[in-house]
C-alpha cells in the first residue's frame, strides 16, 4: 500500500496477550496468527488515524531504527491480504 495508506485492524481481529501462550496474538474468527514483539508494535499503532510513515516514525523514534518502510509495509499487506487489516485514507 506504499507509507501513505492509514492501516486499522479489521473488524474481526483483535489483538490480544494470551496466556497459554505467553505472547501476544492476533485473534479472527477463522484462528490466530501468533506476533512478535516488533509485529505487535506495529499493530499497536495501527490505530486508523497514522499512515504507514507514520507508523515508521513512531517506531523508528521508539527503537532508533531507521530504513523499516519496506519492512513495516510488507507485514501490512500480508496481513491485509488475509483480511486482517484494512486500508483508509
């Protein structure tokens, strides 16, 4: 979708800790997909008002990380394609 896409969670997924598992993951009504500690901080600030860069931003000031944009979009879109995650402008 490129930086300039605001990536949401879909309204059938949901991202939460699970115990069992001891880790966080993305629940839908079809399974889950389990995260790690980078994909659950995308999905954190995916909350329909940050564009793609955005989201890089925040994350490159949090973890002082640069050149993630290809990165953070490609997880996006394998979620999107999936229909876990869905595009506005």
């Amino acid at each position: 979708m490129g930086t300039d896409g605001v990536p949401r969670l879909a309204p059938k997924a949901r991202l939460q800790w699970d115990e069992v598992r001891g880790r966080h993951v993305l629940l839908y009504p079809e399974g889950l997909v389990t995260l790690n500690e980078t994909g659950v901080a995308i999905l954190q600030l995916c909350d329909g008002t940050r564009s793609v860069g955005g989201i890089v931003t925040a994350l490159g000031e949090r973890y002082g990380v640069a050149g993630i944009n290809q990165d953070v979009a490609a997880f996006l879109d394998g979620l999107a394609a999936k229909g876990l995650v869905t595009w506005g402008s």
